[in-house]
C-alpha cells in the first residue's frame, strides 16, 4: 500500500520573506558562487590559450583539442552569465537539460508541481528546492561539454581552503596519538571514554563550521579561531550549543559493546571537516567497543561548493600521506607529522580491509547515494530511496552532519522553534538511530527552549544563520519488540 507523502502542517522557507536568509542568499550569495564560478573558468581558460599558442607549431592535435575546450569553456561562461542574469530578474526556473546525469526526470517533476502552485520563480520558489537545482543546473551546464563533462567547478577552493588546515590538523593528531598508550585501559572504562567521546564529538561539530559556500574570505587566523580544538576551547563553546543530546546519544552508544554495530556517516564538506568526521569515526573503532564498521556517505556530484564527492574522499587520504601537501610550519613539531602520518595509515588500512568504507563502493551503493543530491526533505526517504532506508534501517547508528542535511531532515519549513525534534523529521522517526550535528547556518530549527531563543533574538543575536550556534540532536531507533 503506497504510503501518502508526508506533508508539513507549515509553509517552507522561501526568498519571499525579504527578512530571512533565503532572501539574502538569493540575492547576495549566489550571484557571489556563481561569478566565483565564471572567474575559475575564466582563469583555465587563460591557460589553455597560452599553452596553445606555445604548442601550436608542435602538437597541432593539443593545439586543436585546446581550441576546443576553450569555447566550450565560453560557451559555459555564457550559460552561467545567463542564469545570474535570469535570477536578478526573478525569471522562471527552466528544466534540467537532459545530460544523461542522475535525476533529471525528478528535479522537473518537482519543477512541474512548483510552475502549478506559481512558484516556479527564483524568488518565490522554496529555497531548499531551489539551491538543489541550482547545483543540478551548474552540473548539466559542465555536462553538456565533451571537455568538460564531470568537472568540479569547486576542486580548487576546497583544496585551498584544505592546505590552510594543517596546523588544527597536526594538533589533532596528536591529541590522537597521546590515546594510543591508554587504549587497553580506556576499551574497559566507558568514564573516560564517556569524556573522550564528549571531545571527540564536539570536535567533529565545530568541524562543520568550515563550510565553503558560505565563508567566501577568511583570514588565516580566522580559521585557526575556527578550528581551535582541545578542552578548554570546546568549554567556551558548550553555551553555544542550543539542544544539547550528547549525554542521550552517549547512553544509547554504550549499549551497543560488541555487536559488531556499523556506523554511516552522511557527510557534509570536504577538507578539515571531513578530517574531523574520519577521527571521530577511527576513535569509535579503534578506542571503543560500540562499532566495527563505518559507512561514509558522499554526494555523487560538486555540492553546496564543498560537500565531498567520491573524488574528495580518496583526495583526501593521499593529501594526508603525503608530507608536502600542508605548507610548512614553524609551530608543526616533526612528531606531529609522525603522529599524522601513523593516523592516517590506519585510515588507510581501515579503508583497504573494508573498516572504512565510502558507500558508492557498495553494491547498489551508487543507485543509494543519488538521493542526496537530490531536492527532497529526508520525510518520505523509506519510500522515495527505498534501498537507501533499508540500508540505513540496518545501521546502528546515522551520523547526519551539517546544515543542509539539517533542513533536509526538518523538510526546511517554518516549525516554532520548541518543535519537538521527532515531530520535525516526520515519519523518518524512529527508522534508525539518528544523530545530527548542525552548526546553524539557515533559519530551521527546533528542539529548542523558547525562551533560549527568544533572549537571543532580543539581544540580536543571529543565531538561526551566523554558524556560531549549533544542535546536537539524537532519535534513537524504535525499538523492534
Ligand atoms: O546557502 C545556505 C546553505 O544552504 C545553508 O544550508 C548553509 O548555509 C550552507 O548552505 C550549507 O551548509 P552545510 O555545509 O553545513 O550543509
Ligand atoms: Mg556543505
């Protein structure tokens, strides 16, 4: 029996109230990724002409292949100078060119149902659906070009923004490498472990704060403030975590010793935060008893400018392992290197033995992770991804990290903010145990005391969207009698 879409008794987030986030990210931050976009290509463009002037008496085949990537190239530009053009003006959203890429019947589905109801405009479509298809449009517009067919318009910031990671990184590192001595003692001491896991988890929290598409200028101390991990500076934060469920999620895990319990990660963005996510996950395996097996889950393409791809996860090992990838630095100690690399050669072993596993190495795992880059809340998930909600129904625990996956699970509509988390989530509720860590980033949200909220709110805190305040929210599973 097909079981109705679930439908939110509250209207979605959309640009037409000019007081929310979705309003100025329509006008100010898109325009901005886009024209990032059109200067990246711009600068590659560049390139090739030199290098085909330089190769034009010696290689006329290069020469030709150059020529042609170049106004491909242009033609792109020109296709993306359109679309900031058509979003200035609030032009109606046009389907999905077909580029034989994954959901293209989907996305103008849904755009179909928008163009009924009139709000098929860029101002006036919901903002969830609209910066999915954005990112889906981006992708065709590469597609569409032989030379440019499945090229990430992103490699290079993520990359930058990486490299500038290295001295949290090593820190990092070796707070990892001062646990390999207390291993045998902490396995049996699930106190300690208990304080551990509160560091670990906040670390990987505050790791989702290094969000590419919304910081476009950072300084370097600007990031080290970021990324500053260890005990005192996760104390100066804990006030700012507005649901708290650390001590709930911390109960359920304990009751999971030696189960042989697998752990998925839903990732959000590559670089440091997915350095984060690989050591809150090697301390789960290697420091506890409560999981031997974790699942990371990506997008299958360039996402929200830094959500990891299949191609940044195994980028992200290698830049790891090799000593020259992070800029030297006078307050790196070689040890540190050597705690890194140890570190990392565990990731890798993990990897090569099946520990660590990313989920489009899965059979059937490509078919399952296409519904993350697609536009819809998580509600309905069992019955539009059904392989996806079986295999998440057999996870002993779901790791849903950042904002977007955040407004996904809550189907990013206007709940009050002392909305139940559960109620939120809809009838994914109690599928599988649930984690999510979310650094606010867009105005959703829920769990939270009303009163907290509205303090904030009065002293002008921007709370809902400034990245400084985060959720940690956790839905055990139902429990099968
Ligand atoms: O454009 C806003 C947004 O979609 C928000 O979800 C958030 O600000 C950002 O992009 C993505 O954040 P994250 O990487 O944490 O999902
Ligand atoms: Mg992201």
């Amino acid at each position: 029996m097909k079981r109705e879409m679930f439908q939110a008794p509250y209207p979605p987030y959309d640009p037409t109230d000019t007081s929310g986030f979705s309003y100025d990210t329509v006008v100010k931050r898109w325009p901005i990724i886009l024209t990032n976009i059109i200067d990246h290509v711009h600068r590659l463009l560049h390139g090739m002409t030199l290098e085909a002037q330089q190769v034009r008496d010696l290689d006329l085949s290069r020469a030709e292949e150059l020529s042609k990537k170049t106004k491909e190239g242009q033609e792109i530009i020109s296709e993306i100078s359109r679309l900031k053009y058509r979003m200035a003006r609030d032009h109606e959203l046009e389907n999905i060119p077909q580029d034989g890429d994954i959901l293209v019947a989907e996305y103008n589905a849904e755009l179909d149902s928008l163009k009924q109801a009139s709000c098929n405009t860029w101002f006036s479509a919901p903002w969830l659906y609209a910066e999915c298809y954005l990112y889906r449009l981006i992708r065709a517009h590469f597609n569409q070009r032989t030379y440019w067919r499945g090229f990430d318009p992103f490699s290079t910031q993520k990359e930058g923004m990486f490299k500038k990671s290295g001295a949290a990184i090593y820190q990092i590192a070796t707070t990892l490498h001062e646990l390999e001595s207390e291993k045998v003692k902490l396995q049996g001491d699930p106190d300690k472990l208990e304080v551990l896991f509160k560091e670990m988890i906040q670390m990987c929290l505050w790791g989702n704060a290094t969000d590419l598409s919304l910081l476009t200028h950072l300084s370097p101390s600007d990031i080290e403030h970021l990324q500053t991990v260890g005990k005192e500076a996760q104390e100066a934060r804990s006030e700012f975590i507005l649901k708290d469920d650390q001590g709930a999620v911390w109960s359920y895990i304990k009751t999971l010793a030696n189960q042989g319990k697998r752990l998925d990660f839903v990732l959000d963005n590559a670089g440091f935060e997915l350095f984060t996510d690989f050591v809150f996950a090697d301390f789960l395996v290697t420091y506890t008893p409560y999981f031997s097996q974790v699942v990371f889950h990506p997008k299958l393409f360039p996402w929200f400018v830094s959500d990891v791809t299949p191609a940044d996860f195994t980028n992200t090992i290698s830049s790891l392992l090799s000593s020259a990838f992070f800029p030297p630095n006078s307050t790196t100690s070689p040890d540190s290197v050597a705690h890194l690399q140890q570190m990392v050669t565990r990731w890798k072993n993990y990897i090569d033995k099946g520990i660590f596993t990313l989920a489009t190495d899965i059979s059937n795992g490509q078919k399952m992770t296409e519904f993350w880059n697609g536009p819809w809340p998580y509600w309905n998930m069992n019955e539009l991804a059904p392989e996806l909600g079986q295999w998440l129904n057999g996870s002993g625990l779901v790791i849903f990290k950042g904002d977007l996956n955040y407004r996904k699970l809550a189907g990013d509509v206007k709940w009050p903010v002392s909305t139940p988390f559960p109620t939120a989530i809809g009838p994914l509720a109690g599928s599988f145990p649930l984690l999510s860590l979310r650094t606010n980033k867009a105005d959703v949200a829920v769990g939270i005391d009303e009163k907290v909220a509205e303090d904030l709110d009065n002293k002008g805190e921007k709370w809902r969207v400034s990245g400084k305040y985060a959720l940690v929210s956790f839905l055990p599973g139902r429990i099968i009698q």
